[in-house]
C-alpha cells in the first residue's frame, strides 16, 4: 500500500488559487518502462468539453455537485482504480460525498477496502453477469432479497487518506413495492421511517439532520419480498460524487439486458459516464467485431437516452493472460474498442497501450503488480492505473480551461 499513499500525496498539494491541476505522470511511473506516459491522454477529448465545463463552473463557483458514474467489472468492484480517480478529483473539486455503495459482503463478493456491511439474516443475491437466476439486479449490477421480516442491512463508511467518510443525505434503490416500509437507524442513534408512497420513484429519499458515517436499514413487516439495490450516500457539500458500479464477470451485453439497471441509473443524473468493460469479452474464443459493436452502441444508446447531456468516456483493459499465454482477443477488443471510438466521435482512454500492450501483463505480474491468476492486478497495480486514469482527465481538463 506505500504506492498508494504515495499517489495520494502526488495530488494533494495545496492548488486553490491556481485553475490547472498539476500533472506529472513521471512520478506515477517511476522506473516502469514497460507503461507509456507519452500515450497517457484521452482520445476525442473535445468530446468530453460539456463535462470539463461543468467542472470549471464548479471550481470557480464553488457551487453545484457534479456526477460521474464508472461502470466496469471486476477490475472496477474493488474500486481500487476508480478510489484514485475519485480522490483525486474530489481533492481538487470538492467532496459531495461516498456516492453509490452496495453491500457486496452479503452477496459473498469483494467489496471495496473503505465499505463495511453486515446483516442479521442471510440473503439470497445475484448480479447482473447471471441474468439466468431469477433475482433481478438493479442499479449497483447487484441485488438481496428476503422474505423475512426484521431484515436488517448495516453499512459504515470507514476512513480515507484524505479523512472520514460523512453523509447527511441518501438515496435508497430498493423493490418498488409500496407495501414494504423500512426503518432507518443512523450512527447517531436517531431512527426515521422510511416509506414509499408510489411506485413511480426510483429511490426512497431521506434527509439526515446530522450527518453519520454509519446506518441500519431494517424491513418491517408486511409478509412481502424485500429487494435491496444500493444507495448512494451524500452530503451538503459542492464537489464530484464518483459512483462506482463494478460487477465481476459482467459484459457489455449483460448490462443491456438489465432493464431495471438501466430504469434506476437515470436517479444519479450523470454528468460523465466511464465505461470499463472488455475483459470478460475476451475469454470467448474467437472475436466477432460487429457483433461486440452492436452491444457497445446499444450501450451508448441507452446511456443517451437516460442522460442526453452526459459525457461518455470509454477505457480498454490491460494487458492478461489467457492460459499461458497473453490474451490475443483481449488485443482485438482493445483496439476494436478504440477504432469505434474514433468512428462515433467518443471520447477513449487506451489502457492496454499505455499499461505496455500485447505481453505487457509478464512486466507488471514480475513486479509483484498483478495476481496470481494473471487477469486481474493488485491494489498496487490498479493505484497506478487509477492514478493514470486521473492525470489523463486532468491533462483534458487543463487543456479545455488553456483554451479560453
């Protein structure tokens, strides 16, 4: 973890009076010469203009709460990669708060490092890269269910680098049944009921007198099924809410058969989309590239519809194995990925080229920076990509506020 902290420090130097955020990808890289600074920027970045703006007006207003929303899959779950990026641009921009959590712990999957959860019952679950179970996944790709009446959903949110972790507002994606009701206990022992009254709303509301870093979410009883989706944890503060939906296993075409994924997703009023899929595309055997396109731009086109003044930015995987071997698919679809981008005028971001390209995976598991299954990275590994991810959107951004 000494990398991470020192990425931390790397952007934290005190910038208010200046507009441009400092860059320097040298001291993210250091003696890796297998990763390529020079590649580190974002491709049809004027495409991204609209959302720099809105964070230029943020910065100088010091009012308004931008959104971003990062959708990927196992390499984005843990949210060691997108916890940089959040950091970074909250530190510069403004902290609106955690954004979208899910208790991934009572799914039995990983969840990331600054998330606890618990529960006193044991819940059936599913996420979206299963749509053959009969549990419909929601706005985080995952979802709990029960019928037991009591249940109850315990979240904390436990220190960062940059300090504690505090909400005063949430947004509840649970079942749209207005039978269920539920009650809400907070950190500071103070209890609100919360009902819905239609089921035209994608999300219960509550406003928190004080803020907490911790609550209970406990169903009274009403004999139904109970589904729990996510929440998202605000506060009354300007800034960037950086909402992470990261889904082991997931795909591009997964994600567009979700319907309530895609119902609940408009209630987050994205400003900028980033889209991190691919990976698990390249485990079939063979590539057909106008069938992957097609899944992409349903993708593109449901994005549009639920936010048509959203920004979209689209990243590659790095470099894995298959097998023994680097993943040759993976090549196609990085480089598929990037020619449709350049085609549809959307904004890209090529990590496998700038993490090294074909073979590269040997160079960073060698260095202790990927897992032992030569897929995914470790927190170190991932830090790095975040923090490459960062200086690219902060080399658009410094570019976009140099061009007035």
């Amino acid at each position: 973890m000494k990398y991470f902290f020192s990425c931390i420090i790397f952007f934290l130097p005190l910038v208010t009076s200046a507009q441009s955020i400092p860059v320097n990808d040298n001291n993210i890289t250091g003696t890796y010469s297998f990763i390529h600074p020079a590649l580190n920027r974002i491709t049809d970045a004027g495409s991204l203009d609209s959302f720099y703006n809105k964070l230029y007006q943020l910065k100088t207003t010091h009012k308004g709460v931008i959104s971003v929303v990062h959708i990927g899959d196992s390499h984005i779950q843990a949210d060691f990669l997108p916890g940089i990026v959040r950091a970074g641009l909250q530190q510069f921009f403004g902290n609106a708060g955690r954004g979208l959590v899910f208790p991934y712990q009572l799914a039995q999957s990983n969840a990331p490092p600054d998330i606890g959860s618990s529960s006193n019952i044991s819940w059936e679950f599913n996420r979206l890269a299963h749509p053959e179970i009969p549990i419909t996944a929601g706005i985080s790709g995952y979802s709990i269910q029960t019928i037991t009446d009591g249940a109850a959903i315990s979240i904390s949110l436990k220190p960062v680098a940059a300090g504690p972790q505090t909400f005063n507002y949430l947004k509840f994606f649970v079942d749209s049944n207005t039978s269920n009701s539920w009650m809400l206990e907070t950190g500071n022992n103070q209890s609100f009921l919360v009902k819905k009254n239609d089921g035209s709303s994608l999300c219960r509301e509550i406003t928190l007198p004080e803020s907490t870093n911790s609550f209970s979410f406990s169903s009274l009883p009403s004999g139904n099924t109970k589904e729990f989706y996510g929440v998202s944890l605000e506060n009354s503060n300007p800034g960037v809410l950086y909402h992470v939906i990261g889904v082991n296993g997931a795909r591009y075409d997964q994600f567009n058969i979700a319907s309530l994924f895609w119902k609940q997703l408009a209630a987050l009023n994205a400003d900028l989309f980033i889209i991190s899929l691919g990976t698990n595309e390249a485990q079939r055997v063979a590539f057909a590239e106008k069938d992957f396109w097609q899944q992409v731009s349903l993708f593109i086109q449901k994005l549009k519809m639920i936010a048509p003044g959203a920004s979209v930015l689209i990243t590659t995987p790095a470099d894995s194995y298959k097998g023994r071997k680097p993943n040759a698919i993976l090549k196609q679809i990085s480089f598929s990925l990037v020619n449709y981008c350049h085609q549809n005028h959307i904004a890209a971001w090529d990590l496998y080229r700038i993490t090294g390209g074909y073979g590269s995976a040997y160079s960073w598991m060698k260095r202790k920076l990927m897992n032992r299954d030569r897929v995914h990275f470790t927190a170190d590994g991932y830090h790095i990509q975040g923090s490459l991810l960062f200086n690219a959107l902060s080399k658009g951004y410094n570019s976009y506020i140099n061009s007035f």
